[in-house]
C-alpha cells in the first residue's frame, strides 16, 4: 500500500468498510480544526471559544 497519508488512510478505512455514517462527523472534525487553527491569532478567537 503506497504512503497516502492519514486522510487517504480514512478514505481507505471508510471505502473498505462500509462506514458511510462517519464521513460526516470526519468532515465535522476537519472543518472545526481548520476553524480553530484560522482564527487561533485573530480577533475572532474568543468568540469561538465561547460557543465551546
């Protein structure tokens, strides 16, 4: 198996699997980390942290 990384891993896991219900709590989980990492130096940062 070539070196695809973590999210060709996933892919791969949900592909042979069969578990098609997690690929919205994986996109879940990647869109709020991209969101927290965007907003970690800017202005924005204490109301995302507030909702949590």
């Amino acid at each position: 198996m070539a070196d695809r990384g973590k999210l060709g891993l996933i892919w791969d896991f949900l592909k042979v699997r069969k578990k098609w219900w997690l690929l919205p709590v994986v996109v879940f989980l990647l869109l709020l980390s991209l969101l927290i990492v965007l907003t970690e130096g800017s202005a924005v940062a204490p109301f995302i942290y507030a909702l949590f």
